[in-house]
C-alpha cells in the first residue's frame, strides 16, 4: 500500500513537472516570434504618415 502512495505521488509530482517544462518552452517560442515581429512592425510605423501628411521618421 506503501509503494503505491510513493509511486502515485511520484508520477503527479513529474507530471507537474512537465508541465511547467512545456509553459517554460511555450513562453520562450512567443518572446522568440514576437522579437522577430518587432523589427518589420517598427519600420512599417516609420514609413507611414502621421495625421499631418508627414512621414514620421523624417
């Protein structure tokens, strides 16, 4: 009965594990995707007109 208890709490405790595990992958993908967005969102804003008329990078 001992060794179940052992073995059931070892497999929830890896399963947590694993899970922070696969967030902790997830985040560092959307930082990855949002950092290679960033650049051609920058410089799409540059190259547009503001309200006046006027490139905003000038």
């Amino acid at each position: 009965m001992m060794g179940v208890m052992i073995m059931a709490f070892s497999i929830t405790t890896s399963i947590t594990t694993m899970q922070r595990g696969f967030l902790s992958v997830d985040s560092a993908r959307n930082l990855s995707l949002a950092s290679q967005m960033m650049p051609s969102e920058i410089e799409k804003m540059r190259l547009s007109k503001n309200p006046l008329g006027k490139p905003r990078g000038i």
